[in-house]
C-alpha cells in the first residue's frame, strides 16, 4: 500500500534499491549492493536545477551532521547535465560525498523513471528504499527519519 502526501511517498512495503552501477567522477564505480551498510540518501539532481542548488547546502549540512554514524550521501547528477559543469559544481561546492553521472540516463529510468528534479531516496541499512522525496524535502523530518533508521540494528 502507497500513500501519497504533499511532495513524498511512503510505503509500508520495504522495496529493495534497484540494482544500479553509478560511475562516480574519479572514474570508480559503486552499486546499489555497496550502499548496504549505511543509511544512503540518492539524491538525483541537476546543475541547472535552481531548486537542486538551492538545497544543496542543506543536503551538505545532512551529511556532516550523520556521516561519521553512518550515514551516506550520493549524488546522481542526471544524464542531461553537462559532464564538466557536474564536475566543476562538485568542485566550486566542495561537496564532501560521493557524486555520479547517470550519462546513459538508465539509473534514473531504473530508480522509478526519475524526470523531476530534485528527486531523492533515501535507502535503509538493508538496501530497501524507505522514503521517495520528489522536490526539496523537509529536512527536520528528514533529520528525525535518519537518526530512526540509524539506530536500528
């Protein structure tokens, strides 16, 4: 059962991450496997997404606050983007997680057919996707699901 309310979705069902290889921009790869483990919030965005840019010093803050219990940020720069201006706002952003580029455009569609951006996920500790954001979420709410999802075992 999906309920749908204001700019989130949330199921009683756990629905396990799909199965994606992201080639982040140092050239490496990660999967959806390697992200068990740690609480993940996939956030899908775009460098010409003004609502992107504009959360994403929030999206920062997130993960200085909760990367050291285990939280992780990775963020999946859309297939339209322009490879060198993801890697120059990774760069002028200093952003401190991981970042990829879907250049194919098959993890979006993977991921639920993402088109909107900013559009995020955040992943619990056993790969299953807990909370769909489409939009910039709420990030007190946010907050109080990740220190939840944190302390469970």
């Amino acid at each position: 059962m999906a309920l749908a309310v204001g700019a989130f979705w949330w199921s009683t069902q756990a629905t396990p991450a799909p199965e994606s290889t992201f080639v982040l921009l140092d050239g490496s790869r990660e999967t959806s496997a390697s992200l068990q483990g740690k609480v993940t919030l996939v956030n899908f965005w775009a460098t010409s997404c003004t609502t992107c840019v504009a959360e994403m010093p929030k999206i920062i803050a997130t993960y200085d606050k909760y990367q050291s219990k285990g939280y992780n940020t990775l963020a999946v720069a859309m297939s339209y983007d322009p490879p060198a201006y993801v890697v120059n706002f990774a760069q002028t952003r200093k952003l401190p997680f991981q970042v990829a580029i879907d250049n194919t455009g098959q993890i979006a569609k993977a991921w639920g057919e993402v088109q909107l951006t900013p559009t995020s996920y955040l992943v619990d500790k056993k790969g299953h996707i807990v909370k769909r954001y489409i939009g910039e979420p709420n990030f007190t709410e946010l907050h109080q699901l990740i220190e939840k999802l944190l302390a469970q075992t």
